[in-house]
C-alpha cells in the first residue's frame, strides 16, 4: 500500500483524477479528515473538502504507471 498527498482544485481535475483510476483494478481510497471515499466515485469525491490536501490510499504495490498519470495532483 502507498500514500500520496493530492488537491484536486476544480472540478475539471476530479473528472480527470477519477478518469484515471478507473483504468486501473486495484483499489484507490481518498481520506479527508474522518471520511473514506472510493477514489472512482465522483459523487464521493464531492462530498470531501477539496480546499483541503487529501490523502490517496493506493492498495497496489503495483502502481508507477498510476503514480506517473496523477503526478499533477501530488503534492509534494
């Protein structure tokens, strides 16, 4: 399992974040403060604070290619 910090700022980059999870068949989880959300379900994604930095919970060890395609949104 890895852990990525992430800001998804408008609602173009959602679209774009979950588009790209859904590529993949691992599992993807965003926590914000006390909620967990599945990372390919929009609505869920909206419900979080996206002014704050959410933590992506990645359940893969298998997952460069996914890194490298959500690079944009880590927060370094």
């Amino acid at each position: 399992m890895k852990r990525e910090n992430i800001m998804l700022r408008t609602i173009n980059d959602v679209k774009a974040f979950v588009n790209a999870v859904t590529k993949y068949n691992f599992k993807v989880d965003l926590l914000s403060g006390r909620y967990v959300v599945d990372a390919k379900s929009i609505m869920g994604i909206f419900g979080l604070d996206l002014s704050k930095e959410i933590t992506m919970e990645i359940h893969s060890d298998d997952c460069e290619e996914f890194l490298d395609e959500v690079k944009p949104f880590i927060v370094k």
